[in-house]
C-alpha cells in the first residue's frame, strides 16, 4: 500500500510560525512564557515545556521582565496591557493572517459598523 503525505500536512503557516518562535526564544534566551497555551495540541506543547517554554493561565503575570510570548491565536487587548504594567517583554507570534482579521474587526467596529464574529465564545481568535 501506497501513503502519500498532503504538501499542506501538519501546522498552518502561522502555528508554525508561532512554535518555531518559541524554540528559538527559549533556546536562545532560557525561560520564556506563552500568554495561554501557544497551539492546540498537547505532544508540541510538551515538548515546548521542555525546552523552557512555560505556559501562563488566564490573571498570571510573571515578574518584571520576564518575555512573553503571544500565541499564534492572539491575545486580548486587556491582556496585553497587563503584560505591558507588569514590565513584560511582549514577543508577537501571532498569525499575520488572523492580526489582519483583528485589524479589520477593530476598524470596522471604531467607523460604528456592527462586527459579527461566528465561533466558540471563549476560542482565543474569537476573543
């Protein structure tokens, strides 16, 4: 029997993104956090622990700064802000697809346009 492996097998471009940024974090600079779990999937998320990579629940903020790493989901502006108090080093690993579609979102709710976002209420993208 003949198995043929899909080109587009295994991560989306932006976990990738995201995952390959976090190894190189934390073997470049030791400990690193992620504002919630980094990706989906519990073997990637061993191995990144690890490495180093910590994960930080929701109301957790490390000491002054400690590096931050934002997942490939995002993370909420309120979020970001405590981080920034904190004295958090912020290190961006969202999808560059999905921080277009917050973009797009945010601008069309400031010019008073009603946004409709479909999804799980509490998935971090829909947050």
């Amino acid at each position: 029997m003949k198995i043929t492996v899909a080109e587009t097998a295994g991560f989306c471009f932006g976990v990738r993104r995201a995952v390959d940024i976090a190894c190189r974090e934390a073997e470049s600079e030791g400990r690193v956090y992620t504002a919630g779990p980094l990706i989906h999937n519990e073997w990637v998320l061993k191995d990144l622990a690890d490495r180093g990579v910590g994960i930080l629940n929701d109301g957790e903020v490390p000491e002054r700064g400690s590096r931050i790493i934002i997942r490939a989901h995002g993370l909420e502006k309120q979020r970001i802000e405590e981080f920034e108090k904190a004295g958090c080093v912020l290190i961006d690993a969202t999808c560059p697809k999905v921080a277009r579609i917050h973009a797009v979102a945010e601008d069309e709710s400031f010019k008073g346009r009603h946004v409709l976002i479909i999804g799980k209420a509490f998935h971090p993208e829909v947050m």
